[in-house]
C-alpha cells in the first residue's frame, strides 16, 4: 500500500500534538514583563518540545519521501513512534508547571529517549521491508546522530536527579544537533534514477 495515508494521519496528530501544548499556556495577567516571568518555564518548555516535534515532523516527511510502499509492520512501527510523541505534551506540561523539577524533568528525557528509538524502530521496519539495498539505507549510512541522540538522552535522565540544568542542555543539545539541516535523505532522491 502507499505511504499517502500514514503521512496524512501522523501529520494530523503531530499538528493536533503541537495545538495541544499551545492550548495550555496560559495567558500572562498584566501588562509587564514581570507578569511573563511566572510563564518562562512552560513558555520555555513550549519551544523545546515545539522545536522536538518540528524535528520529528520534518525527518517523518523525508524519510517517507524514500519510501516506496508500507506494510503492516510499518503501520504498527508508525503508531508506536506516534505514541511516545503524543506524551510530549504531557511531559512539556509537567516539566514547564514544576519549574524543571527534578522528576518531570526525568520523565520529559524519558519520553524524549523512548521517542528515539521509536523513530530508530520505524526505520528499521521499513529499511527490512523495502532492503539494505533501499534508498532510505542508502541515505541513513552510519546514521551518527541517530546513535549520539540515545546516548545523550540516558546521560541526560541519568543527571536529571545530579543536575537537571546539565540535563535540560543536554535535551537542547540534542535539538539543535537535529535541526542541523539533514541533507542526506534529499540526496538519496535527488541521485535516485527516478528523480
């Protein structure tokens, strides 16, 4: 079958994900700067799990553009990197309302890191559907950053009780190490024979 209604329904929930977190912040009461200070955290939080989903929308998008067909497993693949995203909203609230407190902040990494390797599970489905010999295998190569984000989110839930300032960088980090523009999947279209 064709990827056009798994890209419609995940594009659908990320956009639903991302109203959902613009939903609960809350309006600042007064007319000063200081009236946005009791906001930073969760306004903060907002961006950073924004940032996330933006992240996770793009790679979604290129990473079907090389993918031919999906299968059952892929679908199943899908839903279950669609529902570790759908706690971000969760954790963004909790993490944002408790000023980084140590726990929520735990638990944010948590759904960041079960989120990674939903997406790394996802791929594999379909690099094991369509061959090592497949565009998507081509383009993911030796996939470093793929194999740096995991690594830095347990650091990062890891130090969550030691220093949770340490592990909202390392959570930043991550961010900004993925929205470093990703070329790879749009060379593997732009080389293929049918492009």
């Amino acid at each position: 079958m064709s990827t056009g209604r798994l890209e419609a329904f995940s594009d659908a929930v990320i956009a639903i994900l991302i109203t959902v977190m613009v939903l609960e912040l809350k309006i600042p009461h007064g007319a000063t700067l200081q009236a946005l200070r009791p906001l930073l955290p969760i306004g903060l939080t907002y961006v950073l799990s924004f940032v996330y989903l933006g992240i996770y929308w793009n790679n979604h998008h290129h990473m079907f553009q090389v993918t031919e067909h999906v299968n059952g497993a892929i679908l199943w693949a899908n839903l279950h990197l669609l529902f570790w995203l759908s706690l971000v909203p969760v954790a963004t609230g909790w993490m944002g309302d408790n000023g980084f407190g140590r726990l929520p902040t735990l638990a944010y990494g948590l759904v960041l890191l079960l989120s990674a390797i939903a997406y790394f599970v996802l791929q594999t489905a379909i690099i094991a559907d369509q061959g090592t010999e497949s565009k998507l295998r081509a383009a993911v190569g030796g996939d470093w950053k793929g194999k740096a984000s995991p690594v830095l989110y347990l650091a990062a839930v890891g130090l969550a009780y030691v220093d949770r300032w340490v592990s909202l960088a390392l959570y930043v980090a991550v961010a900004l190490l993925w929205m470093v523009p990703d070329r790879r999947l749009e060379r593997a279209l732009a080389s293929s024979p049918e492009a």
